[in-house]
C-alpha cells in the first residue's frame, strides 16, 4: 500500500553474502539508500561492487543476509510485478511472440482477455512495434528485444523498473535511441527507475541521482545529484563537468588502495 | 539456367536463406545415388543364379507387389500386406502413446520433484541398461504369447528414450526465464505449465521421435512371439519357409514405415516449434 511517510524503496543497511566452498563472498557490506517516487537513480561501480546484488534484493531475487530492503515501508520478500526487472539479456520467453511476452504478466495475474488485448496493443505501440507483433524472439535485433522486455513489465503496471545494465550488449546507435526512448517514457509515466551501469556518460545522460559503488567488499561509495536540465547534451561543457568528477569518484577508491 | 535461385523472406524482411534451385533438385538425386549403387551391386550378384539363397531384388519386387496388392504368386502371403501392416502399426503407435503418457509426466516429476527424484531415479537408471530383447522371455510369461508381449516390449522401448530426454529438459530450464516469470507475477503451478514445459518442449520432442524409432525397432522382436499378424510375424513365418524375397520385402516396408512416421513427428514438431530457431 503506498505510505504517503514511507519512501517507494528503501534499504537500511543491506548485506549479502555468498558462501562458495572454502570462501565467504561480501557481496554487498552495509547498503544504505532511499529512492523517492519518481525518481531516476543509476548505480554504477566496477565489477565486484554489488550493484547486481543490490538490484537483485530490491527484485526479491536475493534475500539480504541482514539489514532490511522496504517498498513502500513493507518489507520485499520475493518477486512481484510492482517491481518489473529488466535483464541484460533479455530472458524474453522464446515460445511467445512479442505480443504473448507482452501479455504474459497481465495473463499470468488473471486479467480478462479484452483488456489485456487493449494492454498489449497500447505498449507494442509504446515501443514502436507493431510491424513485429507477431515476430518471435529469436527473430529480433538487440534494440527490439529490450523494447519488448521493456513493454513487458510496463504492461504489467510496475511502479518500479529495475534495469540490469538493459543496453550494455547493444551497439552504440541502438543504445543512445533506447536511452532517449526510455527517458521519454519514464517522463511521461512517472516511473521509478533503478538503473544498474558501468557507463559514466549513461549514468550522467539518464539520471536524478548516481549512486557510486565500489568493490572488495561491494559498498555504496558516494553519491551525485545531477541537476542538469532534460534533455542533457553530452558534449556540453557542463555535462563534461560532471562527467569527470564522477569519474574521479568512481576511481577514488583505486586511488586509495594504490597509497 | 545456374542463374535461377529462390529467396526465402521470413516475417521481418530479412533473407534467411538463398538456395539454388539447382541444388534442391540435386538433393535427393545425391540420396537416392548409394542405394541404387547397392542396388545394382546387388543384382548382378544374385541375379541368374540357381541356387543363390538370397534372391535377386527384382525377386524382392515381384514378392513385395504380391504381398500388397496379389495377382502374382496367389499363396498364403498374396495382398496381406495392409494387414500385416495395420496391425504393426496399431502395435508401435499403441505402444509409443503409452510410454510417452507415461515418461513425459513421470520424466517431468523426476526432473522437478526432488522427491519424486530420488525416490525413482536411481531404479530407473538400474533397468536402463537391460535390452528390451532380454525382456522378452519375462514378457512372454506375465503377458503370454501374442500380441500383447509385443505391445509391452514397444512400450518398453519407447519409454525411457521419451523419459530421459524429459527429466534432462526439465532440469536444465534456463533460471533466467525462471526469474522473469516470477517478477512478472506467474507463481509455482502456473509456472510450471507456462515456463518449464514450453521451455523444455524442444527436448521432449528429441525423446519422442528417438522413442517412436525404438518403437519400430522392437516391434520386429516383439512380433517374432508368436503373434499372427505383423510385419515382425510375416518376416518369421517367411523365414520357416525360406521365402527370402518375403522376408526382405518385409524388411522394406518396416523401414519404409519408420521413416515417414519419423517424417510425421518432426514435422508436427516443427510446427509446434517453430518459435525455436533450432527447429523451424
């Protein structure tokens, strides 16, 4: 139930570990964080620094080893549709067409069939892909299986995207067209957005917020405000601003052990 | 002429292949080229001679002629073929539906049940190893001589192709789908008709054609017990009776049977799986 005191997301001192034979993984030591409504937040950080498993435990994929993760002040415990999660490599089910992707979460919750026919054709129109309804998976470019993962959970009334470096296997060109098209519909639903990346420019171009993380044990490191006005150029002399005090940031803790 | 070429479109526009026609017709001529080389091979080496004891092939044609539509030798074996043929074929599809409505939904259990897993499995990877020829005997006296004893045996055969093939499907369904499924809000039961078994159809399928092809390997054995009817008794009976071109001329038919049944299921398969780009 929204809170109108509680935050959408919120982690209190979130820890994960992983035990392999012989080694105990810290994921994630000591997360701490709020998103507001709304709001577009990337988490960024070398490969290591838990940003998946923080992503991970606000989907209810992981359970955090101690410390609390809340929506909307309950705490999450296990998956569920008002946290639509966008993978990097897709996990579009391949037996489906783009329609019955998209449709498969309002099914799945028992919708009756005209609205969910009303659903399905309003979000393939969303992403622009009508010409491919009933094209399969497997017959689709990068660019367009992200759209219908994409479609797919904002089908699903999701109040939270959680994306897992969604462009990261997609060619320049493709990746700057979804980054635009996402922020257009971000903009224009009033959606919260986690964003998982490891590009500065990405994180700098899309976010309210940067969350910087860094690894050994996974920790959050800092944070930057973003205030530039939308839509960002990123060849302006104020983007190119942030762009390297976020890269200092982001290198600081290399900086450190290196002393 | 060699500039003739058909371009298949798919749905999006892009050419998916470009196959000489040339080589479309050369196909099936480069497959047919073996099996009349043995052909020929085989008829001057038997052909004119007396006491030869395998029969030359245009023998085998006169019989296998005989044997379908009669007019020829008008004996005991004259136009029994389509019933011979019925009834092997009732046997080996009789057979194979029995497996697969036993292994797929057993294969689906072990593969997700861990229970039912170790509670079955380490048994059936006991059995496996066991001929189905050396069931025959045990068939013979719980299910006595007849038809029956050659149903279980086609059962038997066809069973653990089919069931293998499901639990190794199940087990290895993508976590990823898994995940997706579940944050989209399909849970447990559902999950398993919406994801698991969708998922792992493709697998499945490789256990049914393997299983229905043992299906027809075993009818021969299973038929060779006794029973009247079949294409397993007809290549019996022709051998008490040294009628070598009837047994060769049966041989022919089951293959010949098998073959287009394994047509049959790939191509339903294909159609059901045409989402695959391993299949279509």
């Amino acid at each position: 139930m929204p809170d109108a005191v509680s935050p959408i997301l919120e982690l209190k001192g979130a820890c994960k570990e992983f035990m392999l034979p012989g080694a105990r993984i810290e994921a994630l030591r000591d997360a701490t964080l709020t998103v507001a409504k709304g709001e577009f937040v990337s988490l960024i950080g070398a490969s290591g620094c838990g940003k998946s498993t923080l992503l991970r435990i606000v989907a209810g994929f992981e359970h955090a080893s101690s410390g609390e993760a809340l929506m909307w002040g309950m705490p999450i415990d296990g998956p569920a549709p008002d946290r639509g999660m966008v993978f990097q490599d897709y996990g579009l089910f391949p037996w489906l067409t783009v329609r019955g992707n998209i449709a498969f979460g309002p099914a799945s919750r028992g919708r009756p069939a005209s609205e969910i026919n009303e659903t399905v054709k309003r979000f393939i129109a969303l992403v622009g892909l009508q010409r491919f309804a009933d094209a399969y998976p497997h017959q689709l470019s990068g660019g367009m299986k992200q759209r219908v993962s994409i479609a797919r959970v904002l089908a699903n009334d999701a109040e939270v995207v959680l994306m897992d470096e969604p462009f990261g296997a997609l060619d320049a060109m493709t990746r700057e067209r979804l980054q635009d098209e996402l922020l257009e519909i971000w903009q224009r639903t009033g959606l919260t957005v986690l964003f998982v990346t490891h590009s500065i420019e990405e994180a700098i171009f899309l976010s309210d917020r940067v969350i910087v993380m860094s690894p050994g044990p996974g920790r959050i490191d800092s944070e930057m405000r973003i205030g530039l006005p939308r839509p960002r150029d990123v060849a302006a002399a104020d983007f190119n601003e942030l762009r390297r005090e976020l890269s200092l940031k982001l290198h600081s803790h290399l900086a450190r052990k290196a002393a | 002429m060699t500039r003739w070429r058909v371009f298949r479109f798919n749905q999006i526009g892009k050419c998916s292949s470009r196959r000489p026609l040339l080589a479309g017709l050369c196909e099936p001529l480069i497959a047919l080229a073996f099996p009349l080389t043995v052909l020929v091979a085989w008829h001057f080496a038997t052909y004119g001679r007396k006491y030869a004891l395998i029969p030359p092939p245009s023998d085998v044609g006169l019989a296998l002629y005989d044997l379908a539509v009669g007019g020829i030798n008008d004996d005991a074996f004259s136009t029994t073929l389509h019933i011979h043929l019925l009834a092997s074929i009732s046997r080996v599809f009789g057979g194979f539906a029995f497996a697969v409505a036993a292994a797929v939904p057993l294969g689906l259990m072990i593969g997700r049940i861990p229970l039912v897993r170790a509670l079955l499995d380490p048994t059936f990877q006991l059995l496996r190893p066991i001929p189905v020829t050396a069931w025959l005997p045990l068939a013979m006296i719980i299910f006595g001589l007849g038809p029956r004893s050659a149903f279980f045996l086609v059962f038997l055969g066809a069973f653990y192709p089919v069931l293998i093939n499901t639990v190794f499907g199940v087990r290895s369904v993508e976590p990823r789908l898994i995940e997706a499924a579940s944050m989209l809000g399909c849970k447990a039961t559902s999950q398993f008709f919406r994801v698991v078994l969708p998922a792992r159809l493709p697998g499945i399928f490789t256990g049914l054609r393997l299983g229905l092809g043992f299906a027809w390997v075993v009818i021969v054995v299973g038929e060779m017990t006794g029973v009247q009817t079949g294409l397993g008794a007809i290549i019996m009976e022709a051998r008490q009776l040294s009628r070598t071109e009837i047994v060769i001329s049966g041989m022919i038919v089951i293959g010949l049977a098998g073959f287009i049944s394994d047509r049959v299921v790939l191509l339903i398969g294909r159609r059901l799986l045409r989402w695959s780009p391993n299949h279509a």
